[in-house]
C-alpha cells in the first residue's frame, strides 16, 4: 500500500530543520490548548444561560438569549471537526514581526496573537507575495500538520535582501501544494486553506458586489474556491451574510455531501447548502434527469407562462347553476359569470409577488364571490317587486347564505385549499390537458412531448424543479404563527426554554426567499426555469457563480455568463478565469484534452496541468465489460489507497455496482458507482470509465466523456468493446481482457 500521507519527515533532518520543527511544535501545542480552552469555555457559558431561571421577565430571558446566541456562535467558530491543523504558515517580516497564519485568530491569556485568521487582511501576503512583490515578507514558511503533530515544514525566502539582514535560513522540505496534490482522496472534499494559490485568493478575497463567475478547466479549484470565499465574506461582514443568510447550490446530492466538510473545517457552520433538487416543494422528491431534449423543453422559460393556466386547469368546475333564497326570494347565479370573476382574480396571480399568490388572494376573491352572491340576490328581490335591499341588510343576508347548501358547494368549487401537491399529481396523472393549456404558449406537438413525459415518469426529474417551484410560488403559503412571532435582528426570542439559533429569520426555511448571498456550481447546467427558482430566493444578492461551458449537459440557452447574469436579473457580471489544473495528472489531460476537441471544444483553452504521475492512461478493449470493470477495481483496490470511481452511462449504473457487491466491507466503501453526470464536481484517486462509447452515444456524449476522464488524481482506466470509437485512444497504455473461458 502507499503512504497515505507522504512528507519528507522521514528523511535525514539538519540541525537547522529540527530546531525549526521543534519551536513550530511548540507554537502549535499552545494554538491547540488554547483554542480547547476557548471551545469549553464558550460551550460551558451556553450551558450556564440554558440553566439559567433567575430572570422570569421578558427583559431577562432576551437578555438570556443574546448571551447565549453569543457563545454557542463562539463555540461552533472554534470547532472544526476532523482537520488537518489549525496552524500551516508563518511570516517573517522585513521589520522583524513573525505572523502565524491559520483557520482562525487565537489570542493567549496575555493578550499575545498566537495567529491571525487566513482571512485577515495581514495574512493576505501568505498567499500574494512573490519574489518581484514581496509584499513587505522576508520569509514564508508552510507547516505540514497531521492534528497536534507537525509532520513537515518549508521555507521560501521571498525578499532574500530582508532575509540575510533578519539573518533567516531557508529551511526545506517537500512543498505543501505538492504533499496536498498527491495526498490520496477521501469520501469529502478538503479544504485548501494551506494551500490557496495567489490567482485562488484574488478570488476569495474579491469584494461581494453584482456577480463573480469562477469559471476554468477541471481541476482548477473553482468549487473549493467558491466555498472559501464563503467563509472570507461571513469574516468580512458577519451581520450581513450570516443574518440574511447564504445559500450554496450544488447540481447533485452526492455533490453537496462530497463538499459539504470545506466550511466546518474553516469554522464555519452557518451556510446552506442544498442541492438543486432540494428546492423542490416541499413533499415532491426529484431523482435523476431528463434526456437533454426534453431537459430543454422543461427548462424553457415560456414555462413561467404555462404554470397560471395548469394551476387553473385544476380548479374544480364551477356548477352550471347556483340557486339559493333568503326573504322569500329565489335567486339563480350561472357558472359564465363566476368563471369570468375568477378568470379575473386568476389573472392577477404572480409567482414574484407574495401579496398576490393564490393562497394570499384568497380571502379577497371569497369576498368577491360574496358580492357576486348579494347583487345578483338583491337585482333578483328587486326584480319580484320587493323594495330594494339596502346595504344593511348585506350582513344578514351572507351569514344566511353560509348556511345555503349549494353556495357552499359553489365556494368550495370557486377558489378551493390548493397545494403544489394537487398540482403536481393532476399534471402527473393526465388531469390537466396540457395541449389546450398550451395554446399560444407551446407548440402543439411541444405541449404533447411535455405531458407524455410527465405521464410516463416514475418520479419528478431535477429538470423539473424550474416548473415545480413556479407553482409553488404562484400558490404561495397560508400565513402561520410565526409570521406574528417578536423578533429581533439576529436572536429568536425564546420563552422558558432556551433557543440559540441565529435568527432574525430561519435562513433554513425552504420558504426563505432573502439570502444576501448566493453561489451556484456546475451553473453551466442550470435551465432558465431553475434559474428562476434560485434568483427567487435571493433578489438582492451578490452571487458566486461557478462552472465551465465546456462541460455542459445542456442543449440550450445560456451559452455565456452575460446571458446568466440576464437570468438571475443582474446587469453587471465579472468573469475570473482559473488557468491552472491542480487534480488532473499531465498524462491524463493529454487524453481529456482530446476528448475536448471532439466535443466540439478548444484544447488552446484547456488549463495547464502541473503534475506527471508516469502512470498514461490505461486502454483495456474486451468483449465483457462488466467483468473487465471489476477485475480492473480489485487490481486498483490491492495496489493502493483511496477512493476509485465506475462511471458508466446511467442504465449500466446498478448492473455495475451488484457486480462489485461481493468485495470486502472495507474496499466496497471505497468504490462508487455513478452515472457521469452524478460524478460532476466531484474527485477520485482512480477513475474507471466503463464503455466510453456508451456515453458518446447519448446526446452530448462527447462533453460527458470530457467529465468522466477529468474525475481522477492519480489514474484513469477505459474499459471498451470498441478502442476506435475512443477519442485520444493513441496516447493510452493498450491492455486486452479476455474473461476466463
């Protein structure tokens, strides 16, 4: 097996190296101490304010709360879970100062700084200096940590003038970007806190205004870029973005579970992270995605159109006529009429507008219907020769028409309780026609490939989220409770019970529609209809926008990031291109690189990878790929550690995955199974692609092929029944696998 984690520790050290390893070792012993110190001591002050019944006035138990709010936030900032170090860098300044650089700022009993968080602005310089900008820095050191343990350390001397008056050495050892890049994978993305390159924390440090695309080649960073930028922004200005809130989308589940352990470990807990499909409706799963063509139609913006006339195809029919008496008078209200009012009231609906969804206008419409009611009673009575009722009289006569058997079947009817749920069944089921529905929206044999795909689904795809979620809006909520409930900006008022979330609103809520900032990844697949229903979340936020166009799986529009920057109503956009590949070995890129071309992309732009393994991809041609496919995995499960990926076309998926059921416990958690489009944004030590031609196959197969081959860090495996319909196939080691006879 290999070294899990590979340092120079266990070469020879000069006296120099071990005097230098043993004072770090020193300072990071003190930064561990004491940041244990503060967690307990935080933790035991939220214990205290949740013991604490001394105060049974309002005044007391807000002032409770705050405190509390106040240290359980501390607590969680001084918590990080399974990280490599909490200190990996040092300063020393051309004046003499010495900085320790780390995941956050710790200050001893005295009043000495034991280290300043990577996000400050003095520790901008770890990441900026360079030789031709030495940024005020003699030397930088980069600690290699395992915990409390410090495994390696490696000193660059950035103003050699500054350095030999200071009279400071270079002390060296493995380099800390090249230790991470060679590290095996895990089961969760890392974070890179140690080490971002100078392009990388332009980005993260970049002011929070309009919208910043992070766009590049695989491997580039661009996801882990994104989510340090996060916890740059919560440092920067936490009341803004922790009190509204920031939401961080991801195309897939798995994505957002790969990603989710980055802000933890930077001590950071209070951003949202869902997957596209979470925004759904509540209570409505969504599994997998359409074919691109029909991902396109229901992406298509005329969808905001059709959703008003599906949620009114559901409506009840209103009954062909309505009789009821009062004061001896028999009046009759024909259905023409009631469907014109609530036509009327229908056509006022906005998915945008809270105050004008269904369930909001619904007390307004019912009072229409009531005054439909007593003028045509009050024309009917005056018409039989009786005396014109007066508008006194209009109270009497609607609580007796409460009581009318068929006014009420009539209201029920009118503008009944509707939920997404209703919606989405009828439009599942064949209910609604959408054909009529359609006209003038959609083609006519547009609106019948639409119904025969929601007909003939299992379950609601992600590609229906757009839609799904304009429903949702359209019918909007009932108001509740808690929308009376006192709050204060930040806290939650609780009664005897102690309540510590961060709180002015619950930025959790599915129905929360304010976050202060957004970032979108993989955003190259979004639709406009999920566009729609991101931006509604957020109509006065800055955004991260990340992705690559290279790597779409999408047919239609946007084609560029301006057009993106349209969709989500923003005017100004700023693009940031990342140039460097840090995941893809050089031998690897030379065959994704082909794979680009074929899919219609330009090599010329592809990013420059920084690494050989000497290990070329692998080329194995067999007439049994699935047994190929798992004699290739055991092979790569005995050689080394880490994670090994099969990535197949999504019918081969479970095929694939019951072959690898009988490994041993221990190696089957370290394999997965995934169609490529579930394998987008995510990393693997070892990448298995089953049947490459399969996937040329499919609709934009070229560009899924380009992600399945850029998924690896240390070696790639094609599997094939067909080596010439493999672009790039002459740079691979050929192999042949013939399966026992």
């Amino acid at each position: 097996m290999s070294d899990p984690d590979p340092t120079a520790s266990s070469l020879p050290l000069t006296r120099a190296k071990r005097e230098a390893i043993a004072a770090e070792q020193h300072l990071l012993e003190r930064v561990h101490d004491r940041v244990d110190q503060l967690r307990r001591r935080a933790e035991q002050r939220v214990e205290d304010a949740a013991a604490d019944r001394s105060g049974p006035t309002f005044q007391a138990r807000f002032e409770r709360d705050v405190q509390a709010h106040h240290h359980a936030g501390r607590a969680a900032r001084y918590t990080f879970g399974d990280v490599e170090s909490l200190a990996f860098g040092r300063l020393d300044l051309a004046d003499g100062e010495v900085l320790h650089i780390g995941r956050v700022s710790v200050v001893d009993e005295d009043g000495e700084v034991l280290l300043v968080d990577w996000r400050a602005p003095a520790a901008a310089a770890f990441y900026q200096a360079t030789s031709a900008n030495p940024l005020g820095v003699a030397r930088r050191r980069t600690l290699v940590t395992r915990g409390r343990e410090l495994r390696d350390l490696d000193d660059e001397l950035v103003d050699a003038e500054a350095a030999e008056r200071l009279g400071l050495e270079a002390v060296t050892g493995q380099g800390a970007l090249l230790a991470a890049l060679s590290r095996e994978r895990g089961p969760q993305m890392r974070d890179i806190v140690a080490t971002i390159q100078a392009e990388q924390d332009r980005i993260i440090r970049a002011e929070a205004t309009g919208t910043l695309v992070v766009t590049g080649g695989p491997g580039t960073g661009k996801t882990v870029v994104a989510l340090h930028r996060v916890a740059s922004l919560l440092y920067r200005d936490r009341a803004r973005f922790e009190g509204r809130g920031i939401l961080v989308v991801g195309p897939s589940r798995a994505f957002t579970e790969y990603t989710s352990r980055v802000l933890p470990s930077l001590g950071e807990d209070t951003a949202v992270q869902r997957p596209l499909g979470a925004l759904a409706p509540p209570g409505i799963d969504v599994d997998g995605w359409d074919t691109p063509r029909v991902a396109r139609l229901k992406g298509d913006p005329r969808l905001a159109e059709l959703a008003p006339r599906v949620l009114a195809a559901v409506l009840p029919p209103i009954p062909p006529t309505t009789r009821f008496s009062f004061d001896g008078t028999t009046a009759e209200l024909g259905a023409p009429e009631v469907r014109r009012l609530r036509a009327r009231h229908l056509a006022r609906l906005s998915a945008d507008d809270p105050t004008a969804t269904y369930l909001a206008r619904r007390p307004g419409a019912e009072a229409s219907l009531l005054a439909l009611l007593w003028r045509t009673w009050r024309g009917s009575h005056a018409a039989a020769g009786h005396a014109t009722p007066d508008e006194g009289e209009r109270t009497e006569f609607l609580e007796a028409a409460a009581e009318f058997p068929q006014v009420r079947m009539l209201r029920r009817c009118f503008w009944p309780p509707l939920t997404v749920s209703d919606v989405a069944e009828a439009v599942h089921t064949g209910d609604v026609d959408l054909v009529s529905a359609a006209d003038g929206i959609l083609a006519a044999d547009e609106a019948e490939t639409l119904a025969t795909a929601w007909a003939a689904a299992d379950a609601w795809t992600i590609d229906d989220v757009g839609f799904l979620d304009e429903v949702a809006a359209l019918i909007g909520r009932e108001p509740t409770a808690d929308d009376a409930e006192l709050r204060e900006e930040g806290i939650r008022l609780g009664a005897d019970e102690l309540r510590t979330e961060v709180v002015g609103v619950d930025v959790r809520d599915p129905d929360y529609r304010d976050f202060a900032h957004v970032v979108v990844d993989e955003a190259q697949d979004l639709s406009p209809m999920q566009w729609r229903a991101v931006a509604r979340r957020a109509p006065f936020a800055s955004w991260t926008v990340v992705g690559d166009l290279d790597q779409r799986s999408r047919l239609d529009e946007p084609r560029t990031w301006e057009e993106v920057a349209r969709l989500i109503g923003r005017r100004r956009v700023e693009v940031v291109r990342l140039g460097v590949n840090y995941r893809t070995p050089a031998e690897v890129a030379e065959l994704a690189n082909e794979v680009l071309v074929a899919a219609g992309g330009d090599a010329s732009t592809a990013p420059r990878a920084v690494r050989r393994t000497g290990r070329r991809p692998v080329l194995i041609t067999t007439d049994d790929v699935a047994t190929a496919v798992h004699h290739r995995v055991d092979e790569l499960l005995r050689a080394a550690d880490g994670t090994v990926a099969v990535l197949s076309v999504r019918g081969d998926v479970a095929d694939l995955a019951a072959g690898l059921g009988e490994l041993a416990p221990d190696d089957r958690q370290r394999v997965r199974v995934l169609q490529v489009r579930t394998a987008k944004g995510l990393e693997f030590d070892d990448v298995v692609v089953a049947a490459p031609e399969a996937i040329l196959a499919e609709e934009l197969g070229a560009s899924a092929l380009y992600v399945a081959v850029t998924r690896a860090t240390r070696s790639l495996t094609l599997v094939t029944g067909d080596p010439t319909a493999v672009p790039g196939a002459g740079v691979c080691e050929p192999r042949r696998h013939d399966p026992p006879a």
